[in-house]
C-alpha cells in the first residue's frame, strides 16, 4: 500500500474554502438575526485534546518505525492498523484543522468593524482562540503525518539500493569498455 503525503496546495484549499464559509456565516448571521457567531469554549478546548492525542499516537508510530529491529524486539509491538489511523487521523487533521481555521479567521475578519460591541468582542475573542488552536492542529496534522513515515526497506526504492545499482552500472559499463 502506497500512501502519499498530502500536497500543500490542498492546506490553502481548506483553509480558503473555511475562509469564504466563515464569512458567509457572518453575513447570514447578520441578515437572519441568528446569533450563529463564534466559537463555544468547549470546541476550542476538544480540538486542543484532539491535537495532542494524535500528536502523542504519532510519535509512538516514529519511535516504533525508527527503532532498530533488534532493540524494537524489546518494544510493546506496534499494531499496523493503529499506526494506518495515527497516519489517516494526522492527514485529516491538519486538513480539517486548516478549514476550521479559515473558517474563525473569516468571522473574525467582518466583524472587525463592530468589535466594539460586547456580543462581537466575545465572538471576535473565541474565534481567535479556536483559529490559534486550529492551526496548531494544522501544524500537528502535518507533523505527525511526517512522522508516521516508515523507513525505506532494503528493497529497489531504498535510495541506498539505487546509489549501489547504479555504481554497478557504471561498473560493468567501464568494465565492458575495457575488453
């Protein structure tokens, strides 16, 4: 199984379509009369927790991959299906950490001009902090999708086995011109 990483356009993808939403919430809160602006503490505080927990499970994943084959016999054995999830929830994320955070920084950006009234103030001071938070989760997502990588094996992608074959082509070049 060949799992890619994820490119960086598709981070500013997110993060300008959570833009544009965030917005959209603004001018729909402000024409409907709905107070649908900002962000409840408690989803501030369960994006930060789940930040950390798959932080923590992706570092297990690097320890466990990096560690030499003799000293991983000593290690707790790694399950391969946790370490594909740690992989997967890492991709999603930071995907999902860069759309939320387009999505509070565009609530923050038009209300800027009725920061002066409390309800706005408060909306502009937790969407601030859940976008900061955000793009923590963004910054984790894209670490531990890094750190969930596996070495190269010994096998013909190992950039040492393609330095060796190509010296022995060279080899066996300069070997053939010779005779």
């Amino acid at each position: 199984m060949k799992i890619r990483r994820t490119p960086w356009w598709q981070y500013v993808v997110a993060l300008l379509l959570g833009l544009i939403a965030g917005c959209l919430l603004v001018q729909v809160s402000e024409s409907s009369g709905l107070s649908l602006l900002g962000a409840p503490w408690f989803v501030s505080v369960v994006l930060l927790l789940l930040g950390i927990v798959v932080l923590v499970m992706a570092l297990q994943v690097h320890q466990y991959a990096t560690t030499d084959p003799q000293k991983r016999a000593r290690l707790k054995p790694l399950d391969p299906t946790k370490a594909v999830y740690t992989l997967m929830l890492s991709k999603a994320l930071g995907l999902t950490g860069a759309a939320l955070a387009g999505w509070y920084v565009g609530q923050i950006l038009l209300v800027l001009d009725h920061i002066e009234a409390d309800y706005y103030a408060t909306a502009v001071t937790q969407c601030a902090v859940a976008a900061v938070i955000c793009l923590a989760d963004m910054v984790i997502g894209i670490v531990g999708e890094w750190l969930c990588q596996l070495p190269p094996m010994e096998g013909p992608e190992n950039p040492k086995m393609k330095a060796a074959k190509r010296r022995r082509g060279i080899a066996s070049a300069t070997a053939k011109t010779r005779h």
